[in-house]
C-alpha cells in the first residue's frame, strides 16, 4: 500500500495542529537503524517527503524502530504516527469493501 508520512498530522497538547515536519525524523532513523536494506531505500525517499510502498513487514518494522525507548523519539510523534498507520490503513480497507 502507498503512504505519503507527509501527510501525518501533529498536534500540540491543546489539540492545535502544528507545523512540526516529522518526515526528516523518520526517514534518518530508518536509514540508519533499519535491519532490513529495503527500508534505507524507503527512509531515504521518506526524508524527501515522497510517496512510499510499504508492506506490512514494513510497517511492524518502522514502528518497532520509532517505538523503541532507545531512540529519541517523542510520545506525541510516536502516537502520530502509530494513528496515522492504524487510521490509513482502516480508511482504505474500508473504501475497499
């Protein structure tokens, strides 16, 4: 399935939507802490905010990278973009039925 991570929406702790780009964030951190090769072709294009094909292999191992307690990784993008993932993936499934 196509994602774009651009598209992931942050909000601060008022529910105000924020100009916060995660996009460079995530793609560094795939790019670097990835155990799958594929994923650095990923990070790369996601660092440049282009459109992705990820499989669902994929997805477990992007969000076991940004979920890792290890990692510099603020609550609030990690949420962002667990929701964004569980929110994409029900609104195509849905438009699929």
């Amino acid at each position: 399935m196509k994602y774009n991570l651009s598209n992931i929406e942050i909000f601060d702790i008022n529910g105000k939507k924020t100009e916060i780009k995660i996009v460079k964030l995530i793609g560094e951190l795939l790019y670097y802490q990835a155990r799958n090769l594929d994923l650095v072709d990923i990070g790369m294009k996601i660092n440049r905010g282009e459109e992705v094909e990820l499989r669902d292999a994929d997805i477990a191992e992007i969000k076991r990278i940004i979920n890792d307690p290890e990692r510099e990784v603020f609550a609030f993008v990690r949420k962002a973009l667990n929701d964004y993932f569980t929110n994409y993936k029900e609104s195509k499934d849905g438009k699929d039925k």
